[in-house]
C-alpha cells in the first residue's frame, strides 16, 4: 500500500474504559477546539464505514476509463472504496479542513499570455508537508491526552477523503466533485486523522448546489460530461499534472497559459463568497505566474533548485517545459518562437513535439 504519511501510537486504555456518553461527547468538543489552535479551519467525525456507495462509484468510474493514466486509482480498490477495510481496528475518522483560501481571483493570471498560470494550491510550499507537520501535532496530543493508536492521512494513501468528508458534514461534493462547504467556499485542503478511540460522528452533510452551473460553464475543455462526474482526460488539472507525454492537439488550444493545474470551476463557485482567509501564508509563495520563457530553459538542475518544497516538484522538468511550450504556442507573442524553436530538438519527446507545435503557431 502507499506509504502513510504518518502513524502514531500510544497506549491503549483499559478495557471498558472509553467512557460514558457525556466522557466522549467531551472528548469531542475539547478535539475540536485543539484542532481549531492548531490552526485547522473545521474539524468533523464520522465512522470507517460511512461510505459504503463509494466502492461501486470508483468501480464505475475506472470501468468508464475516466481516470486516464492515473492507474493509482485502480490499484488497491478494496481499500480505497471502503476506508474500514484499510485498518479495520479504527473506530473514528476524524476529517480536517485547511483553508488556502486566495487573495486575488485566480482567473486574472488567465490574462498574462508571457506567464504561467499556476492552480493556487501549488504557489508556495508543499501543503503535504504542512498539513502533515499539523496533524502529527494534533494526533500526539490525542495520544498524551486520551492514549489508543492512530493513522494520519494526507492525500497519499488509498483513500476517499471527500466521500469521507461529506460523510463527516465538512461540506460537499459539488457539481465540479470537488469539496465545498457553507462555511469555508472550497478553497481547503483535506487530512484524516483514523482513531481507535470512539467518537460521536457528525451527521453528514447535503448537496447545496441547486441549479447553479458556474463551475461546470467555466470548465474550457468541457471536462464535466453531467453535473457530479468528471472525465480526467479532458480536464487541465489532469491533463498538466498527471498525464505523461503529448496532449491531444484538440485540447493544447484550450489549455491557454496554464501549466499547472486549473481553478476555474473553484474560483466560479458562488460558495467561496463565504470562504475564511487562510491562516497558513506559506501557500502563498512565490510561484505565481512564472515567465513562460524562463520555465522552457529549465534543465533538470535548474527545475529542481527552482521548484523545491513546492508541490510543482512532482511533475519533473520534462512535463513543466512540455506544459511552458502549449502556454508558448497559445500565447500570440512572437517574441517566444526562438524559445520554443530552440526546443525543437530535445532528448524528451514530448517536449519536442511540444516545442514544434509552439513553433508552428507562433510562425
């Protein structure tokens, strides 16, 4: 299984000792306010057997091909769709909300055809490493305080974190699958903390999208084939982050300038007019709309120096340039045709072919 991001054990009470209603409804409430300092937006609970519709959803979806090449997502099935049956000892799940929420509207990068757009999530540190920093805090003091085991979870393991969620009444899935919520829009990070200790859950929370459509109006690659479904193939999140190799020449036009992942369904989320400022000002760093003529010289050297702590590091500097030359090609400067032609010839097919195309559009 993929390696979990983090697990803490302590002793386990004695037999018998887990308390009585009003004990654990204690627990609760003081487990909300410690999540709350530790600077987590919300915090909510639910059973490891909450979701019992996702297993046949995924199934489904595979089946349908919509995952592309993300082949993590087949692998391990059992444990992804039925979270009791990855540690079948965890009595609670506890959901936790980050907010990343912007300070500016994301889509306004759209307008700079020489820079790259990069998804909000990823312009500053890697929020693997800070969510995990904050619920391995927040779990040993569960440990100290009430003792039992625990597993820490971080968007790594084969695990449905928005099922769960909304099983845990954080927010939603909305129209565009991703999480939303009344309270915090949907600009928020998701973590799980899996307990052997019982704890009350929270009732789950229902779909609010009525007949809005943003989301799905702002999609550019018409990624949404109903309200609630997504084919990964289509959508510039997938398509610039974990597809390997050329992109279908249909959809190199759509991507615009964006070379890292997309927010337009988030940012046209009616939702986010209630979203909360984020605590956390290390996700907003220093890469927002790099220049698009300086990503497409990178060698693996420079990629790596430039890009380390950031999640952007995961892609490698085959994909970022190859993502740099369709943002070039669509960009109408000529300017950058030298750059994209002095490409032309690189070891990495893709980005070869990446760079010709560039080249020819901007001929």
């Amino acid at each position: 299984m993929p390696s979990l991001i983090s697990e803490e054990r302590g002793a386990l009470p004695p037999a018998g000792s887990a308390g009585s209603p009003q004990d654990i409804w204690a627990k609760k409430k003081e487990l909300v306010a410690r999540a709350s300092a530790e600077g987590f937006s919300a915090a909510r609970v639910t059973r490891p057997d909450a979701i019992p519709q996702a297993a046949g959803r995924l199934a489904e979806y595979v089946a349908q091909g919509r995952h592309g090449q993300m082949d993590w997502m087949a692998e391990r099935m059992n444990w992804r769709g039925a979270p009791d049956a990855l540690w079948p000892e965890a009595q609670s799940v506890i959901m936790l909300a980050e907010a990343y929420t912007p300070g500016h509207d994301p889509r306004e990068d759209l307008a700079r055809p020489d820079r790259g757009a990069v998804s909000v999530y990823a312009q500053g540190k890697d929020y693997h490493d800070i969510v995990k920093a904050r619920l391995k805090r927040l779990g040993r003091w569960m440990l100290e305080r009430w003792g039992g085991e625990i597993k820490v979870f971080v968007d790594t393991a084969p695990l449905m974190e928005k099922p769960l969620a909304q099983a845990a009444g954080l927010g939603w899935q909305g129209k565009h699958t991703n999480l939303l919520s009344r309270d915090l829009g949907n600009w928020f990070f998701l973590g799980a903390i899996f307990t052997t200790l019982p704890l009350p859950p929270d009732p789950p929370e229902a779909e609010h999208c009525g007949s809005c459509r943003a989301c799905l109006d702002a999609c550019p690659t018409g990624a949404f084939p109903a309200p609630f479904q997504l084919d990964a193939r289509r959508c510039i999140s997938y398509l610039t982050i974990e597809h390997k190799g050329p992109v279908d020449p249909e959809l190199r036009p759509m991507l615009g300038n964006r070379i890292y992942g997309c927010d337009d369904c988030l940012a046209a989320c009616p939702w986010n007019k209630f979203a909360v400022q984020a605590q956390e000002m290390r996700y907003h760093g220093p890469h927002r709309a790099p220049a698009l003529d300086e990503l497409a010289r990178l060698d693996d050297a420079g990629f790596r120096a430039r890009f380390s702590g950031s999640p952007i590091k995961r892609i490698g500097r085959d994909r970022m340039v190859r993502n740099a030359l369709y943002a070039i090609g669509n960009s109408g400067q000529a300017r950058l045709r030298p750059v994209a032609q002095g490409l032309v010839d690189d070891p990495d097919p893709a980005v070869a072919d990446a760079a010709r195309w560039a080249a020819g559009r901007l001929a």
